[in-house]
C-alpha cells in the first residue's frame, strides 16, 4: 500500500462487505419498517430467536454521517487487516481471507452481546 487507500484488488472482501453495508444502508435509511427488523433488539431476540439480528443490526445504520465514519473507518483498518492476513508469512491468501472473514463475523455478535445480555428484558431497547 503506497500510502492511499488500497485498491480493490488488494482487500477485496473489505470492499465487498463496505458494498453490502452501504445497500443495505441506503436500502433502509429511510424504511423505518425494514429497518426495525434489522436492528439488534435483545427483547425479540430473546422471546421470537430472532438471532440474525446479531450480525443483521452491523448492515444498518442511523444516519448518512455515522455510515460515513463507520465506512472509512472500516475501508482504512478492514483493508489493512485483511492484507496483513493474506501476507504468505501468516496464512496466506486464501486462508488469510478466510480467518479476516471469521473475525468479522464473529465480531459482530461478539460487539453486541454485552448489549444483549444488560436489555433482553427492555421492550424499549434497539440499537
């Protein structure tokens, strides 16, 4: 990396996942509705095993700011990450791409589970 962003080639899961999130972002900003079945909503959860919200509610964001930040912030360290992985003295490609992805899924449900654990019984929590 020569000091700029890395191209898409050199961390593309990094890119495909900031893709996801801003459809899914831009999909919902605006869908209150759609948006509310995506939130990370530990009273759900707990009552209808709604536990797809643990890594949906990472897809959705509050407003176009906290998705800028959120983006950047994942396009700057998320492709860092992932091209260290792929360096053959770690895992290589393939398995450095795989154990990136496993960080960030379980990322996602670990980030909330404190969360989870403090509302489950709080009707009027979402996050």
């Amino acid at each position: 990396m020569g000091g700029g962003l890395p191209q898409p080639y050199e961390a593309p899961l990094t890119y495909l996942l900031l893709g996801i999130i801003i459809y899914t972002s831009y999909k919902y900003m605006e869908d209150i509705g759609g948006r509310e079945r995506l939130l990370l909503y530990p009273y759900a959860m707990t009552r209808n095993k709604e536990w797809y919200r643990f890594f949906s509610s990472g897809l959705v964001h509050g407003s176009w700011m906290h998705l800028l930040f959120n983006g950047y912030a994942l396009l700057l360290f998320g492709s860092i990450l992932e091209m260290s992985f792929v360096r053959p003295e770690l895992f290589g490609p393939l398995g450095g791409r795989l154990v990136y992805l496993g960080l960030v899924l379980s990322g996602l449900p670990m980030a909330s589970l404190y969360s989870y654990y403090k509302n489950k019984d709080n009707p009027r929590y979402r996050a």
